[in-house]
C-alpha cells in the first residue's frame, strides 16, 4: 500500500489514476495511513489531490483534511476540496466548512468564487440563509464573471425569477452579464412551460418519436431548439408549421446552403453546409416519415396539422427522378400541385 500510495504523487498522469484505482477497487484500506500522510504532503500537490479522492472513496476523508487543504496556498488544492464537499459536508462538520468558505470568499481569489458558488446547494440545507446571502454576494461582486453567474444559477431550480428580482434591486443594470444570464435561463424556462406535453405527443406518434431521437435530434437538439456549428431550429420554424411539400422534400431529399429561419439567415460554419435526405434509407419508410413529420409539427410551440403518408408518396413520386438536395431558393420556388 504504502507503494501504491507515493505512486499517487508520480509525474506520469496514468501511474496516479492506476494506483489511485487499484487502491480504491481493491479497498485497501491498510493504505488510509499513508494517504492521510501524504494528503497533507505540502511538496507534492499532486499527491494531496490524489489522496484526498482515494480517501473519498473509501470513505475515510475527515472534515480537519479537507479544511487544512482550502487553507493552502495553490489555488488548485481549494477547488479540489471544495468540489469535495459534497461528499463530506454534514450537520456536524457543516459549521467548520462554512467558516472557511467565508474566509476563501473574503480571500477574493475570483477563480475559486464559481466553485463556492456550487457550494451553495450543499449549504442551503443546514443554513438557507447564509447560502442565498452567499449567493447573493457573489453575483453582486462578480457581476460581469460568467462563470459565477452559471455557478449561482445553477443552485435555484425553480427560484430563478425571484432571485432575478433581488439581484436587479442592487445592480439594476440589465447589461451585467449576471441579469443577462437571467434573463436567458428565465425566458429559456417559460418557453419550455409552453411546450406541449412530450408524453402526449409521444403517445400520438410513437414511430415519429423514434425517428426523430435516431436520426434528428443530433443536429436539432432534443428540444428542436437546433444547435449551434450543427443545425436550425425546428421548434417555431416556418419551415416546420408551413407548406407540407417543402418540409417533405427538405427530408426526402435532403438541403444544401444557406436557409433563413425565423428571419435568421443560417449559414456555415454556424450551421453544417447540408441537411442529408432519407429518401433512400432502407430503414426508415414513407408511413416513418410521415410519423417523424406530424411528431415535428406538434411538438414544443408547434402547432400544424399532420402529415399523411399519402402526402408524402406524393412528393416522392413528384421528385423521383431528383438525384440532389434542395436549396433554399428551390423550395422556396415550388408551387404545390
């Protein structure tokens, strides 16, 4: 064991994560001696963050270790411990923890302030208080630092616009880059509370939800909000709710260039260069298609009418000779027989 552990201090990155592993498969905990020695090891930071994850897995990590490292000096050992605390923090040792947050908060190291931030969560249960003053503090102090304002979000499921209000009362001005990631996530969460209930749609068109997860959602995101470097939206996309034949063929035959959605003209690299077409696929079938396209037109704030399979044959036998994907100026010249 004692091996194994002064392994955890080694320059090669993989001899640490073995020993680290084998320790902690094997539970060894003859070693917990000489990890406890060696976490406190203050000429080899590597070793203390080996050691103080091995004790973590074997459930021999003490609340003393883990204070005595967010009191070093290397800003990387108080992330560690600090990202730790999960595992550790109780009613008992809440007290201890707390106090040297505040003194890590008072330090103002902002590198560190993120990883306080996602503290809070763990707090909130022993002092709620304290950890939405906490929070507050932080977004007001760092106000313009993305990273803790991510941080302090992420700890206010379904508090975000009460939050929002009291942060706006000491720094109103919306630029901020804390009330403008506010405002994202907020508006983010009231759009997704006027989506139509994905149960139901799934219910209604079980194949189209199929399709839809192997082979659209990749590009579009599973919340047909599209994703960036990839593809368009399809949640409120005119391209989804308008004309059938257009959508049709986009899918059969696939699309090429440049296409504006929503009055936003998507183009590489922001979006891929082509939409591939599944008009040949041995897979998926016209009836899959026609799932996959009345899923699409229902789903989120879309709001359409199905499309029928009939619908779709159409198209395919309109085009049958087609050997290219569609461009924008194509669809958007096609007159519907």
């Amino acid at each position: 064991p004692e091996g194994l552990v002064a392994q955890l201090g080694s320059s090669n990155g993989f001899l640490r994560d073995l020993a680290q592993q084998t320790i902690q498969d094997q539970h060894l905990s003859s070693a917990i001696p000489f990890l406890k020695k060696a976490i406190n090891d203050t000429t080899n930071n590597l070793r203390s963050i080996h050691a103080l994850w091995t004790l973590e897995g074997l459930h021999a990590l003490e609340t003393n270790e883990v204070i005595k490292l967010m009191a070093r000096s290397d800003w990387h050992l108080k992330v560690q411990a600090l990202t730790v605390l999960p595992s550790v923090i109780n009613a008992k040792s809440f007290l201890s923890y707390k106090s040297q947050i505040q003194k890590l908060v008072d330090a103002g190291d902002e590198r560190l302030m993120p990883y306080v931030a996602f503290c809070g969560k763990y707090i909130k249960p022993f002092d709620p208080v304290y950890a939405d003053n906490l929070l507050l503090a932080l977004a007001a102090k760092y106000k313009n630092n993305n990273y803790v304002a991510d941080a302090v979000i992420s700890n206010l499921a379904f508090r975000e616009e009460l939050f929002a209000q009291k942060i706006a009362l000491s720094i109103p001005d919306s630029n901020l880059r804390i009330n403008r990631q506010f405002k994202k996530v907020i508006n983010s969460i009231n759009a997704v509370q006027k989506n139509r209930d994905p149960a139901m749609v799934a219910k209604l068109y079980p194949k189209g939800l199929q399709v839809f997860q192997s082979t659209c959602q990749t590009c579009h995101g599973p919340d047909g909000n599209g994703i960036k470097s990839l593809a368009p939206p399809l949640n409120k996309s005119e391209w989804v709710n308008g004309n059938k034949e257009k959508l049709i063929s986009i899918v059969l035959f696939g699309l090429t260039g440049p296409i504006k959605v929503n009055g936003y003209l998507y183009k590489a690299p922001e979006i891929a260069g082509d939409m591939p077409a599944i008009a040949h696929s041995e897979e998926i079938k016209d009836e899959d298609i026609a799932q996959l396209l009345s899923f699409l037109r229902v789903s989120w704030q879309n709001n359409s009418s199905k499309v029928d399979v009939k619908e779709v044959r159409a198209v395919r036998e309109r085009f049958k000779n087609r050997d290219k994907a569609f461009t924008h100026q194509e669809l958007d010249a096609m007159v519907t027989k």
